[in-house]
C-alpha cells in the first residue's frame, strides 16, 4: 500500500507540472472532421449551403483550434497562429483539389472526384498533412503531429508534418506508406503502397539536419520500394519500381528495378507436394 501511494504522489506531481494539459488525439480528430467537413461537402455530415452559417464554422473551427495551441504556445502567439491556419484556407484548399485531381488522373479505378474525396485513404492523409504542414511551419510542437497521428490512425499511411510536399500529389492505395521529416518531394509526384522516404540512421544526433529522400517533380515510385539518406536525390520523371533499397541518387529519366527470378513449375511435376493449404 506504501509503494501505491508513493506511486500516487509521484503522478500527482507529474500532473501538477502541467497546468494547462496537452491536446488530446481525439480533440484533434473532431477539428480535423469540422475542418475538412467545412472544404469538403463530400465529407460533411449535413449540407451547409448559406455563406454566413459557414463563415460561423469557421470561426467556431477557429477557437477549438486556439484552445488546442494555448498549451504550447505562448498566450500572444495562440490567437495569431489560429487566425493565420484560417486565413490560409483558401491556398490550402486550392492544393487539396489539386491533390485529388492528381488521384484521380492517376488511379483507373477512381470514377470521379466525389469518390477520391470521399473514400480515398489517399486523400485524406494527404488533406491532412497540408494543415499540419501550416502549423509545423510556425515552429508549433506536439500539435501538427497529433494532426498527423490522426491520419496515421485512420488510413496507415504515416507523413510527417515537417516535410515538404509540392502540388498534385498522388497516393494510390497507401497503406504502409512512410514519409519522414525531412524528405522534399516535388509537383505531381505518384508514389503507391508500402513506400518508404526513410533516413539511413537513426541517430539522434541527427535531428535537425537534411536525413530523408528528394524526389523531383513527375517521379513514380512503386510499390514497397524504400529510398533512404538525406543526400539521395530521385532526378524528375524517374521510375522507381517495386521493392527497390535506394540509397544513392539516380538522374532524371531514370528506370530503377529490382531484378528477381521468378520460377514457374506444375505442381504435379514437383517433387514435394505444396506445404499449405486454403
């Protein structure tokens, strides 16, 4: 009983540490809805059609947003870094179109930008990281990568807030897909499930310099391929195939494959029957 309640005291002491608690996940998943909601009538639970009932959402967007930041901002910085995110709205949602234009150009199963916006994991952990990139780049701890976390959550697909993405991006399918803080990735970029933008250490003395992948404008990169170091350059209108390890840079127009052998038999010739079944 003595070692529970010193335990108690200990985490009493730990909380009294914190006045003003961190934001919750689930503080920044409502916000995330409300906002993309907002952009995006195909994500709105009800139809908002009158100018003044939006604008009034936004601003009521607006105060949940100053109330998550006040913990980790000083309190002058909160209310400008909550008016700045609105004020870049606009710029935001012209790239975010562009992004599912760029899905749906890029994938032939997509019927129509409804649908991109609507079910495409793609979308929504690229939509969602253009907000936490605004709020990364004012220098705001904790918040932008709860944002990101969200997405993560949702989709499997996991972008770090800090790197900088350029316009039209396309995910296709997406799952596993991993793009680290510091990677740069160019205009209408297509890369698909399983990709990793990786650092070749995991040191930390490391942090803050240039440790993840460039990919120029126009690059492709299939599937589980994983392009490592901060020095690695992928030149424009290059081709990364499936389950390629790069770690030095390639020029523009290059093809880069991984050569496997593949081996087709009859099973009634093999020696050993098949050792699974369905």
């Amino acid at each position: 009983m003595t070692d529970t309640r010193e335990f108690a005291e200990a985490l009493a002491a730990a909380h009294g540490s914190r006045p003003r608690p961190l934001p919750l996940k689930r503080e920044v998943e409502v916000l995330v809805d409300s906002l993309l909601g907002l952009l995006f009538p195909q994500l709105s639970e009800e139809v908002v059609t009158e100018a003044e009932a939006i604008a009034e959402r936004f601003e009521l967007a607006r105060r949940d947003l100053c109330r998550l930041v006040h913990p980790l901002a000083p309190p002058d910085q909160a209310e400008e870094i909550s008016h700045d995110l609105m004020r870049a709205l606009p710029d935001l949602y012209h790239q975010i179109e562009m992004d599912a234009e760029a899905i749906v150009a890029g994938d032939p199963a997509a019927e129509s930008l409804d649908e991109v916006v609507a079910a495409y994991p793609g979308f929504l952990a690229i939509a969602t990281y253009r907000i936490a990139h605004q709020l990364h780049h004012r220098g705001l701890p904790v918040l932008p990568r709860l944002f990101s976390e969200v997405a993560h959550t949702r989709t499997g697909i996991d972008i770090h807030p800090g790197a900088s993405i350029g316009r039209a991006f396309c995910i296709d399918h997406g799952t596993g897909i991993v793009i680290g803080e510091t990677a740069v990735i160019g205009a209408d970029v297509k890369i698909y499930q399983g990709v990793t933008l990786g650092a070749l250490s995991v040191a930390k003395a490391a942090a803050g310099t240039k440790r993840h992948p460039t990919l120029e404008d126009r690059v492709v990169i299939y599937a589980n391929a994983t392009v490592l170091g901060g020095d690695t350059v992928v030149g424009h209108d290059s081709v990364v195939g499936g389950n390629v390890w790069l770690t030095s840079s390639v020029a523009p127009y290059s093809l880069v494959y991984h050569a496997s052998q593949v081996r087709v038999r009859s099973v009634v010739d093999a020696i050993e029957p098949p050792d699974f079944v369905i």
